[in-house]
C-alpha cells in the first residue's frame, strides 16, 4: 500500500514539474498579418520560437498570416478591444487609432531598408514611438521597413503623367496617402489587401501601391505585368500590441516578450533586403516588367509630398515633432 502512494506521488511530481513552476500562469499570444511568406511572416516565426523557449511554455504564440483572423481593419479593432494581441499590417492602417502613424508614408524618408532599420532602431525614435496609441490603450511593439514601395497597374507608370485618371488603392486612407496622388492625377482610395485581388481582376480598380513583395507572394503578375518603383518610399508595419495583455504578462514575461521583437526585428532586417530582390527575380521571371522612373519624374514624385506636408503638419504639432525628429535621425545615418 505504501509502496502504491509512493509512487503516485512520484508520477504527480512529475506531472507538475512538466507542468512548469507552480501556479505559473500561461498566455496566449495570436498575432495576425494579412501578408504570408514575406518578411513579417519570417519575422512572427522568429518571435515566436524566441519567446517560446524563452518563457518556458508559458507563452503560446499562435501565428495567423494571410488574414486567417480576418481583414486588416477587423484586426486592429481587435488589438485595440483586446481580443487579438497583435497585429502587423502596414502603419497606414493604424492612423484611426493614432493619426501619428502617418508620418511613416512621407517619402524621402528612408534610403533603403536598412537604413530605415537603423533610423527605426534609435533609442530616441524607439523611445518615441513606444507613446504611439497610448490614449486607444495600444502601442507598436516592433515597427520596421518591410520592403520598397512600388505600383503595379494594368496601365504601366513610365513617368509621373501616366498616374493621370488611375483608380489607384493605397495602404490607408489618411492625407498623406492620398494628397500626393491627387497632386500626381490618381484617383487615390483606401482598400484592405485581402481585397486588392478580384478588384484588380475585375479592374474596379487600375492598381494598387503595396511592398514589392506583395505583388509576388500573391501572384499579381498573373493580373498585370508593370510594376513602377516609387523613389525613397517603403512600407513601414506596425506591430500593434494591447498594453492592458503586455502589463498582463508581469515584468518578467513581458521583458522577455520586448526583447524577442527587438532580437526578430535585427535577426530579420538583411533577409528583408534580399527578399526585396527576390521579389524582383521573380516578377521578371514570370513575364513582369520594371519600371524605374527618371530622375526628373522622381523629383515630381518627392515635390509631390513635399507640397502637401506643411498643411498637413500644421494640424497636428505632435505629429509635426515626431516628422522632424524622424528626419533627424535619417539625417544621422544617412551614408555620408
């Protein structure tokens, strides 16, 4: 008899120590993205094995790429009531919780992905940009640039006078994602990606501007065949977090969740650059064109934005100061 109790109490220590430290509580984290197989697929996978050794079991994370957990806008509301914990889509679409989030569709900023990683990575734009969402109960746990801006249309862009009359979907809705194109004669309306493809099929629209590794994961050169470069412009996502679920977490676990973005992030920033050029490699291969724009159409392109921006900082100071010190700080590493 004393022989059976001991031993059943050997198999229960066992199952608790399996169990891990007593009265641990264990979350979980869904993190949702409308893109797959691309750099914010690469960099959810890599947050998801750090934060999962790291925290012993007691942080699950379950990856939803795709729109598996629905459409962009139907995510950040989820975020921001608490029933999805994050989410990754481009910054545009967060701009109705934070109207700071615009600053990041101002072309020019940013010479290339890596060195928009860097400007991004600066302990005072970090510092920063942790207050973006504050007052909507949210904050970007991990911002980056995803990949070159660029526009495939049925009609192809060569110079900045073909954008005239184009119904062109861009990656949100607010001024400066769509006053420059009004500037440059397109016909400019927000749309979420899951729905670019059959309204391109349809041609209820002429085209859409996304990160070039958009058109290739989701096959667009099956639908049109001329992609255009868009100088000094990038997708920016913003991983959007719920601050009530990270304070949640406790100091320790929430350390570790801060930490194994910020690791994902620089572990992910090269492998973005050349998936960049695989996305090229590809559209060539499958019958696609690429389109550069001259340098006198890529300065009516930059003059564009430069126009609308002083009206549209001037209604918000904050938002104003958040441009200038990102501008700053590309000024400091900037390749001299």
């Amino acid at each position: 008899m004393r022989s059976s109790i001991r031993g059943g109490a050997l198999v229960l220590a066992a199952l608790l120590l399996a169990a891990g430290p007593a009265g641990a509580e264990q979350f979980t984290m869904k993190l949702s993205s409308p893109t797959i197989n691309d750099l914010t697929h690469e960099w959810m996978k890599a947050f998801k094995a750090g934060v999962e050794e790291r925290s012993k079991g007691r942080i699950k994370v379950e990856i939803y790429p795709a729109n598996q957990l629905g459409q962009i806008p139907a995510t950040v509301e989820g975020v921001a009531l608490g029933t999805i914990e994050m989410t990754l889509p481009a910054s545009g679409f967060l701009i109705g919780l934070e109207p700071r989030f615009q600053v990041f569709d101002a072309a020019g900023l940013f010479d290339s992905v890596e060195h928009g990683h860097k400007v991004l990575n600066d302990p005072d734009i970090k510092k920063r940009l942790s207050t973006f969402g504050e007052q909507k109960g949210v904050e970007p746990l991990v911002s980056f640039v995803h990949s070159p801006l660029m526009v495939v249309s049925h009609k192809a862009v060569h110079k900045i006078a073909d954008f005239q009359g184009q119904k062109m979907r861009v990656p949100g809705g607010a001024p400066l994602q769509v006053e420059p194109y009004k500037r440059l004669g397109a016909l400019p309306l927000s749309m979420p990606l899951g729905e670019v493809l059959p309204a391109m099929q349809n041609r209820a629209i002429d085209g859409f501007f996304a990160g070039i590794t958009v058109f290739t994961t989701f096959k667009y050169y099956d639908v049109a065949k001329a992609m255009t470069g868009l100088p000094k412009s990038f997708i920016v996502v913003g991983g959007l977090v719920n601050r009530k679920f990270m304070k949640s977490l406790g100091p320790e676990l929430e350390g570790i969740v801060r930490e194994e973005a910020a690791k994902a992030d620089a572990a992910k920033v090269a492998w973005g650059g050349e998936d960049a050029e695989r996305a090229r490699d590809i559209w060539r291969k499958n019958g696609g064109e690429l389109i550069a724009l001259s340098p006198e159409d890529s300065k009516a392109y930059l003059a564009a934005f430069d126009a609308v921006l002083p009206a549209i900082l001037a209604k918000s100071p904050q938002m104003k100061d958040d441009y200038e010190a990102l501008v700053a700080a590309a000024k400091k590493y900037r390749a001299k």
